[in-house]
C-alpha cells in the first residue's frame, strides 16, 4: 500500500470516531467500534504509529 | 451454484507467499523502531492502568519515562513470572491486581490448562481476540493454508487458550469451520470422514491417537480429505522431527505447528522450512537469557525466551519469563526477518531434573525418544527421588506388532543414545500397548513421584 492508501485509512478513522462520539443506537455504536478497531488493526500491521488500543484514540 | 465471484484481487492474493510481505520480511532496524515506540506506549498503559505494574515499578523508582531504549527496557523493566499472576488472581480473583481493564470490555476469559500446576485466569479484550487470531494466521498461510480451506477442530472447547485462538485465527483467514465438539475420538473420525475437511486443528500426541483409532476402526486417515494438520499445546513436529514423520504418514498431510502461550499470544507462528518458528514481532517484542548468570545472550546460544506482548493488552505481560529454552537466529531462508527460534522450544528451566549431576530437560529426552525406530509417541517420563537424588525413568509403549524381545531391544538402543547424547543413564522401559493414559489436550509427559517439598512451588 502506498502512503497515501494509508493516509486515507487514517482518514476513514476520523470519520468513524466522529460518528461514535454522537451515535446514540447500542447497535450502530457497537458496529461503529467493530469498524474502528479493524481499521486501527490494518494500521498497526502496516507498521504505523497508532495508540495501543483503538478507544484510546475517542474516549475522554 | 452461486453466481457470486471471488475477485480477482482475493484470487492474486491466494498465491502470496506472505500473509503480509511487508511486516514479515521488515528490516531488523524498522523492526526494533517500531518495538521501541509501541514499547514506551504499553509501559506507559501498564503503568497508568494496573495496579501490579505501578507497585512492582514504584519499588525500584522507575518512572515509564525512564526508558528511552530497548536496552532500557530489557535492563530496568523488572522481569515478570506466572507464579506471581497466580498469587495475585488468588488474592484477588478472578483476575487480580494485574488487570488492565474495566471488567466490561472482556469478551472472552480462557484458562492455562494448569500442567505446572494452579491454572492461570486470563482476560481477553475483543481487540485482544483478534491481534491473538492473526498469529495463527501466520502460521497458517505460511504452511499453504488458504481461505478455500476447511478447518476441523478436535477440540472439546473448554477453557483451553489453545484452540479457541486458532478458532479466532481460522475465522480471520475466512475459512469454513467445523467443530468437532463434544465428539470421543471415534465420533472424530466419523465426523472427518463424513464433512471432508482440508485442515485438522489438534494436539499433535491426539492426532497420532485419531490415527491410531482410526487403523482400528479400518480407515485409513493418510486418503482422507486432510491436506494440513496444524498442532500446539506440547511439543509437536518443529521441536520433533519423529513426530513430524509420524503424524505426516498417518494422515498423508503436511504438519505444521507454532509456539503459544495462553496468556501470551499464539507467539510463534511456524517456519515453511519446519525447522523452527517465528517470533510474531507485530505482537511480541522478545529477548533471551541465561537464567543463572542473568545476562542477556546472543544469537545461537540457549537462553529462557522472556516475552513481552502488545496482544494482551487486558492483562499486559511485560519482561515475562516463559522458562521456554530457546536458540534465537535472524536472516532465515524463508524470507520472514521475524526472530527464528530454532527448532522451537528445546527445553524447559522449569522441567529441569539433575540426574547424578547432569541438567536433564524434558524436551531433550523427547527429542531423542521421538527419533527410535520401533517407539511409539506413548511415553512418560517418571521422577522419583532415590538415595538423596533425583531419578527420571522413561516408560514406553512400543509400535503396535512389536514382540517383547523386540521391546527390550528398542529400550536399549534409548538408553544408549540418551547416554551418547544428554551423558546421562535413564532407565528405560517397555509397557503393554495401549497402557498409558492418552489425553485430547496436553499429554501428561512428566510423572513427578517425588515427595512434593522437593519440586518447584508450581509443580506440587
């Protein structure tokens, strides 16, 4: 993958954790992380810096 | 049929030699850049998170900012050991202080299967699970496992690490799955024969036992559907190449095996070439040293493999002692630039017996039991405590067919090359076939008779 398919995985993140902070559906919620955790998976295999665990990239 | 296509990008993928080229083959300096940074990251998450981490660190006046390098973390992160999480979930059940986690974000808790003793708790997060899973995967494409692929597990889903993070890693690869839950050994055969799966997931001592069954039964395992078994939980045919040749006649498949640690991660995956296993580095940072001087050793001397895993992040394991003997090499011809720990595990520091003065290892006399023609993979090796020293006797069922004269001829010929090769006389005696216990999860090689205040805490 290039730097930029990167860059846009990074991107996608972004977007996902704006929508879990106002998702207000268990559901949609729980799926939202489910999406979140797997993206931040993709980029710990790709060797990129990211924090240990993917909701310590949206909790307060 | 489905009018459904795979694409053409899942088909090109299916011929790659790596589940993913681009970390496994990394260069060892982007590696250990890569170990330093998630490396600082975990201590300070151990640090701020559990109790354990934050007492054992506030003793020594170590701060996580201390550690500036991996030389730094291996010198002044104190070492870890199981004993003290056991110690400490017992105080404290059912996890202790070393819990890094609110309770609710454990989605799975599994148990070590307890052969050194008390069993050991263990808290996976669903992050946890996964990470956990894509170490098997590893292991799995690297032996020609592909998502085309049918998995069968002997397994009888307790709360065994084991096979529950090879389910973990069948699902992630995208494989069928078939559970052989809840079946006896007969009940597995009929199950394989009638569903035709392509991979058998199992102990390598309970696939030679399926097989064994199986001849009874009149089946011939080696013209099943089974084209791979794949193997953890003692060792199996990386740490014995007997074993290797025996599971791979029986069931007429390529066997492939990696290194897990329960609370750990499945931590090795297998090497292609079958002589060793991979240090999974995206999960694992892992050293090695010589448990008596303490000092760190180099590649291609025996040190205790002490690990330290970003996959269990519930109940981290930082500096861990595995008591895993082991013989680290880089640059294998495989490609992979992953640590290699030739032929895997080559013995235990805590399975160690001094036999008249000589350091005797279980694996080592395995190693060298597994390769006498004419012996089966049915033996214990029983210690006992005679005339003020320790004394280890090997009892063995020999191969179906063999005459007692025969028997006796066989139990020679481990004697001497236990003598020629270990310089160490062990007993060695023939059973009846079909006498020892046979065991769907770990076999019970060690058969320690010795009064209890002479064994290590974990082994009474």
């Amino acid at each position: 993958m290039t730097s930029e398919d990167i860059q846009k995985i990074h991107g996608l993140r972004q977007q996902i954790i704006e929508l879990i902070k106002v998702c207000d559906t268990p559901q949609i919620e729980t799926i939202l992380k489910s999406a979140d955790m797997e993206l931040h998976c993709a980029l710990w295999n790709l060797g990129e810096l990211v924090s240990l665990r993917p909701e310590m990239d949206y909790s307060d | 049929m489905s009018s459904i296509k795979v694409p053409e990008s899942i088909k090109k993928v299916r011929d790659e030699q790596f589940w993913n080229k681009d970390i496994e083959t990394m260069s060892r300096e982007r590696l250990d850049a890569l170990h330093l940074k998630r490396l600082l990251s975990l201590v300070d998450f151990a640090y701020s998170q559990s109790k354990f981490y934050r007492q054992k660190f506030n003793q020594i006046g170590l701060k996580p900012q201390d550690i500036k390098s991996l030389e730094d973390f291996k010198k002044n992160v104190p070492l870890t050991d199981k004993s003290e999480f056991i110690h400490l979930q017992q105080q404290n059940p059912p996890y202790g202080d070393t819990f890094a986690l609110p309770l609710e974000m454990v989605s799975h808790h599994c148990e070590t299967s307890g052969t050194t003793g008390v069993p050991l708790a263990i808290p996976y997060s669903m992050l946890d699970t996964v990470r956990y899973g894509e170490s098997w995967v590893y292991g799995f494409w690297a032996l020609g496992i592909r998502p085309v692929d049918t998995f069968y597990f002997a397994f009888g889903w307790g709360n065994f690490a084991g096979f529950w993070s090879a389910y973990w890693g069948a699902r992630r690869l995208g494989c069928r799955i078939m559970s052989g839950g809840g079946l006896d050994t007969k009940g597995h055969i009929e199950a394989i024969v009638r569903m035709k799966p392509t991979v058998l997931i199992s102990t390598p001592t309970f696939a030679l036992r399926i097989a064994a069954v199986a001849k009874e039964m009149g089946v011939d395992l080696s013209k099943s559907s089974i084209k791979f078994t794949y193997h953890a939980g003692e060792p199996g045919p990386t740490a014995l190449p007997g074993m290797r040749e025996q599971i791979e006649t029986a069931w007429g498949a390529k066997a492939g095996e990696l290194l897990g640690i329960a609370e750990i991660d499945a931590v090795a995956p297998g090497c292609p070439n079958g002589d060793g296993v991979h240090i999974n580095e995206m999960n694992v940072f892992s050293w090695a040293y010589d448990p008596l001087t303490k000092q760190e050793v180099t590649d291609g001397q025996i040190g205790e493999n002490i690990v330290t895993t970003y996959a269990n992040t519930s109940q981290p394991l930082l500096n861990y002692r595995t008591h895993d003997l082991v013989r680290r090499s880089h640059g294998c011809s495989c490609g992979r630039t992953w640590v290699k720990l030739d032929g895997s595990v080559l013995g235990r520091t805590d399975f160690m017996v001094t036999v008249r003065g000589t350091n005797v290892y279980q694996t080592a006399v395995e190693n060298i039991l597994s390769q006498i023609d004419g012996m089966s993979m049915h033996y214990e090796l029983v210690l006992t405590h005679e005339d003020g020293n320790d004394v280890m006797r090997v009892r063995f069922e020999p191969m179906p067919g063999v005459d007692a004269e025969q028997a006796t001829r066989i139990a020679q010929d481990a004697q001497e090359k236990i003598h020629k090769a270990l310089h160490v006389k062990l007993p060695v005696v023939p059973v009846e076939v079909n006498s020892l216990p046979r065991f769907e999860l770990k076999t019970k090689r060690i058969i320690d008779q010795r009064p209890k205040e002479l064994r290590r805490a974990l082994d009474r």
